[in-house]
C-alpha cells in the first residue's frame, strides 16, 4: 500500500474519513439499541427475556467474527473485505429497521454483528498501513476517538432518534453513512493482493467460536437466570472452557492455525493485550455504572444525566489528540502509566461520593476519568505493534478489538452482578440493627420499625444506603483491575524514537 508521500496525503485524508465512518458506526451499534429496547419489546411483541436476544445475538456473532478477520483480508484482500463488510453491515441496518418479529430481527442482529466485526480491526490496520511511522500516533488517536466515543455517544443518540421518530431510525441513520464510506474507498483505498492458495483453519476456528460464543452468552444471560444456579449457565460455562482451552492445544500444535502463535511470542503485543482487557473492563463498566448512578441516587432527569456524563468524552477526545502528538517525542508507557494512574484516581474519588456531591465534582472526577482512558489508548497502540511484522498487523487487530470487547462484557457482568449481590448483603447487614427494642428508632415515632409506616420508610432509607455503598465496593473493585495493569508496563520495550520507515519492523531500546 505504500505510495509517494506527496501522492499519497490527499487519498489519506479521504480513506481516514472512511475509515473512521465505518468504526464509528460500528462502535455506536454496540450501545445505540439499548435505549431502544423497551420501545421495541412492544412493537415486536416480546417478553423482557426475550427482548434482550437484540443484544446478545449481535454481540456474541460479533465477538466470534472479529477472530478470523486477519485471515479474511489476507485471502480476499482487506479492500474487497471491508467494502463487503460495509455494505453487509449497512444492508442488515435497514433490514433490521424493518423487522416485523423477534425471530426476523434476531436474525437480522446477528448478520449485523457478523459483517460489522471486521470493520474496526479493518480500519485499524488500514491507518497503521497508509501512514508513516513517525505519524502513527496521531492515526491511531483519529481512529481510537471513533472507537472510544461510540459507546459513550450511542445512549444519547439511540434515546435522541427514539423520542423524535421512533426505535426503528436507530438502525436507519446508518444508511447514509454506509453509503458514503463505501463509495469513499471504492475510489480510494489501495487494493492489495489476495493470496488464493491460503486454506482456512475450520478445526481452529471451530473450538474458538465454541469457545467465545459460550462465553459471551454466560455473561449476557448469566444475570437474568442467576447465574450458576442455572443449568444452561453450567452447560455454558463447561463449553467455554473446553472451547479455549481446544483452540490453545490446536494453535500450538497445528501446522497453520488461522491465528498465528508467532503474534504471542512478542512481548509488546501479549502485555498489550492483557492491559487492552484490563481498560475495556473499566471502558463501558463506569459508564453503565454512571448512569443509573445519576438518575436513581442523585435523581438528576435523564437528559440532564446525558449531559453531565458528557465531560467524559471530551475528556477522552482532548487526551487522545495530546496522546498522538506527544507519543513520538517521549516515551509512550509514560503516557500509558500515567493514563492508568489518572483513571484508578478517578475510580478512588468516585468511592468517596453520596448522593450530594456536587455536580461541579462529578464533571471534574469524569473529565479526568475520560482524560486517562484516552492517555492508555493512543500510546498502548502504538507500543503493542511497534515490534510486529506487517503482516501480523491485522491479526493483531483483530485480536485487540475481541480483548477490547471482551473485556468490556466482563466488566459490566461483573460489576452489574456485584451491584445486585452487594445490595442485598449490605441491606442484610444494616437491618440487623433495626428492631421494635431500637431506643434510637423509637425516640422519631416517623421511624419506628413497629409501625407500618415507620417500617416502610426505614425500609426505603437502608435501600438507598445499601444502594450506595454497593455502588461505592464496584468503583473499588474497578481500582483493582486498572492499577495492577502498571505492573506490565517493564515488560513492554520502548520504540526507538529514530523509527523506521517500515512500520512493521521499528527498533527498539
């Protein structure tokens, strides 16, 4: 794909653009349904169970499919796949727009999810490839502003388009969209060539589908049918495992598996992989967390809500262009500690609020959440493929996107479960103090628990108590899987600043 620098700088500009549409849109459909849900459950005439199988099947297909992207693009070429991809991911938009049941739209989410996990390891791998190497970080911080803000702007603009039209514009405004980014690099984007003689590794992809899907479906279905008192969740769980642990013996001992093993033996790409795990965790987990946070304890309206969670994303917008201009001129696991630390510093004031906190405080502790998250991105990209061949990128891609997203599900399983589960011990734990014999309670007649009134209102009290304090153990509990990622900061070796014009080949300290 390389070209004459002069030659090459205006197609650049347009195939970012691109690019970036086509990560955008993907990384809006990921959040912009939720909101949308309950208008759906009464259109399509489903149950509250039944409804959620609009996220979940797109999630899992799309979690399953990011794995073998860089095996696609070297066998078809990565233009002929991303534009196929865009059009699928745009076609099955309109279609799931104009769904009439829950069986034709699952149907619909789930062809989504499998066009559209391509189109961000794509995108990635294609701005890694048309820019230079002194210019990477500011690609990866053009590209990291779609990927980081989608999931951020998709509540927003999801609940925006389903009070002025209706639920169905949620997956209709990606027409335009998709129309202008296929065009932009069916005139634009340099074709590669395509290596026909490359055979797909069925076995290997087989055991990681296994693997992922049952994953995915534990931790999307693992809250709604309590968890491992559930049969389906056992049976899940027993097949995740074997999945994986069948796609690590294949991988190792294959001839050919579709992912290499060789990408696992560089450090760079390993430790970058587990801290990508590690941020997606607290990526969409604080944000789920915030919400709900705001309207139910701090009892702010939901639009107000929308737009006190917004410094968040500027926040992350602001560090990630300061993150690609300052990661070629000083060491960019500096910018990534000190992106960790700002964020576990976030979490740690976020332990300190009640419901009083002003809303000055709640700006400034997510204004600076959003500034580390986007300190970790830009500068964790550019020093995990700093020392990967060419042609390794878009596996690596790939695989970054599923730790990304992956980590993302188990972040907000986890934190959603260990805000319900924590709820009710604390409210156990406070009770116990609350009998009829309470002189304290029975000095404020309003609160005496021997009375109906008195009961239900003291009930009501230790709820919200329990709420928060609940709230309060899931920002700990994110603190314990943000600040520990410092600890593979020395096993990742610096680039040389004096990088080299083969991006896949740069020196290193």
């Amino acid at each position: 794909m390389a070209e004459h620098p002069a030659e090459a700088a205006p197609k650049r500009v347009l195939i970012t653009i691109c690019c970036m549409a086509a990560t955008l849109m993907q990384a809006l459909d990921s959040t912009i349904a939720n909101v949308a849900l309950p208008y759906m459950q009464g259109s399509l005439g489903a149950s509250a169970d039944e409804i959620t199988w609009v996220l979940t099947s797109y999630i899992t297909a799309a979690a399953i499919m990011t794995a073998p992207v860089g095996w696609l693009a070297a066998r078809f070429g990565r233009k002929n796949l991303m534009i196929v991809c865009l059009i699928g991911f745009t076609l099955t938009s309109m279609a799931c727009g104009a769904a009439q049941s829950l069986s034709e739209m699952v149907v619909f989410r789930l062809l989504q999810g499998t066009f559209g996990a391509a189109l961000v390891p794509l995108s990635q791998s294609t701005l890694m490839d048309i820019y230079p190497a002194e210019k990477r970080g500011q690609a990866m911080a053009i590209w990291g502003v779609g990927v980081m803000l989608g999931p951020i702007l998709g509540p927003t603009i999801g609940g925006y388009l389903t009070d002025l039209y209706n639920w169905r514009w949620v997956f209709y405004v990606n027409l335009p969209v998709g129309i202008a980014a296929v065009a932009g690099l069916i005139l634009f984007m340099p074709k590669e060539n395509a290596n026909s003689a490359l055979r797909f590794d069925f076995i290997g992809f087989g055991v990681l589908a296994l693997g992922i899907g049952a994953f995915q479906l534990v931790l999307d279905r693992g809250h709604t049918l309590d968890w491992f008192s559930s049969t389906e969740i056992l049976v899940e769980c027993v097949l995740a495992a074997l999945g994986i642990y069948l796609f690590i013996v294949h991988m190792l001992t294959a001839e050919k598996p579709f992912i290499p093993a060789a990408l696992f033996r560089d450090r760079n790409f390993s430790a970058g992989l587990a801290m990508m795990f590690a941020v997606g965790v607290a990526l969409v987990a604080t944000a789920a967390l915030m919400a709900p946070w705001l309207q139910t304890l701090a009892n702010y309206p939901v639009a107000a809500a929308g737009l006190i969670l917004s410094p968040r994303g500027v926040g992350t917008m602001l560090s990630m262009l300061l993150g690609g201009q300052l990661v070629t001129r000083m060491d960019p696991r500096i910018l990534i500690g000190a992106g960790l630390i700002g964020l576990s510093y976030s979490l740690w004031v976020m332990t300190t609020w009640t419901p009083d906190v002003s809303q000055f405080d709640i700006i400034m502790t997510i204004f600076v959440q959003g500034v580390g998250l986007g300190l970790v991105f830009v500068p964790l990209q550019v020093v995990t493929f700093a020392t990967l061949p060419g042609e390794l990128r878009t596996d690596a891609a790939s695989l970054m996107s599923l730790f990304r997203n992956v980590g993302s599900a188990v972040g907000v399983a986890v934190t959603s479960n260990a805000l319900v589960r924590n709820t009710q011990v604390v409210h156990s734990q406070i009770t116990e103090a609350i009998t009829p014999f309470n002189r304290a309670l029975q000095a404020t007649h309003a609160l005496d628990p021997a009375t109906s009134h008195g009961a239900a209102l003291l009930d009501q009290i230790v709820n919200r108590q329990a709420l928060i304090i609940a709230y309060i153990d899931d920002y700990k509990l994110m603190i314990l899987t943000s600040l520990p990622a410092l600890l593979l900061l020395p096993l990742m070796r610096r680039p040389a600043r004096n990088v080299v014009a083969d991006p896949g080949h740069a020196a290193m300290d």
